[in-house]
C-alpha cells in the first residue's frame, strides 16, 4: 500500500500515534497529547487525519463498544494482522502473524467471505486474566 503525500498535521497525528506504540487512543487523548507537545490541532482535524491514515493502513481504527480507538500499525502494508482485545482488563493489542493467513484464506476459499484485517478484532483473555480465572 503506497503512502501519499502528508501534510504537517497528517505527520504530526502520525508521529503522535508512532509515540504511542501499541497503546490504543480515542481522538480525544490524541488532540490532548498533541495539545501538550505544542501542535494546535483540533479535534476534528485529528479525526480527519485519522481517517485518512487508517484508509492508508498506517493505523488501525478499532471500534468497540466504547466508541472508536486507533492504534498505530508498525507493519502497514498488506500482512496478516489484527487486533485482540482481552475482555476483562481491556487491554489491547496489534498481533501480525502469518498464522492468520491461513484463516484469512481458508474464509476466502472455503466460505467466500473476504476478511478486512484492518478492522479485525477478537476478544478473549489476555494471559494475566486467564490465569487469574477470567471473566
């Protein structure tokens, strides 16, 4: 997936969300952490920006139950990824593994569903919550 042109705020976003690693951001906190390292840009900008980021596959737009979070993806392109999320604790995070090729395909063969890995999410527990006996 080729990267277009950015302008400053679209790389201010994106270097806000590259910041925050694997953690996952609504909007909100994103315009606030950018507030406190002196970038002026408003929320609805953010969300623009994070919209045309997602649709370039530099983050990863979640939407939960709680409303919207992006979570930067450290391996845009085409790769096999998704997003896991543990139902008790609420942790969550970017897994890339080729093992997901295999049921991306098996559903595109076998059941002719094609799986949109950038807004693939799969609850669960996380091992810390499993070993403290779920939910």
């Amino acid at each position: 997936m080729s990267v277009t042109y950015m302008t400053r705020q679209q790389q201010a976003v994106l270097s806000c969300m590259e910041s925050c690693g694997e953690g996952c951001v609504t909007a909100a906190e994103l315009t606030e952490k950018l507030h406190r390292q002196e970038q002026p840009i408003g929320l609805t900008t953010v969300y623009r920006q994070l919209e045309k980021l997602a649709q370039q596959g530099l983050v990863h737009k979640i939407v939960t139950d709680e409303g919207a979070r992006y979570q930067y993806c450290p391996d845009h392109g085409d790769h096999f990824c998704c997003i896991i999320k543990c139902e008790k604790c609420g942790h969550m995070e970017h897994v890339d593994c080729g093992h997901l090729g295999e049921l991306y395909t098996h559903l595109a063969q076998e059941h002719r569903f094609a799986i949109n890995a950038r807004r693939t999410l799969f609850y669960g527990l996380c091992q810390g919550c499993a070993r403290e006996g779920g939910v």
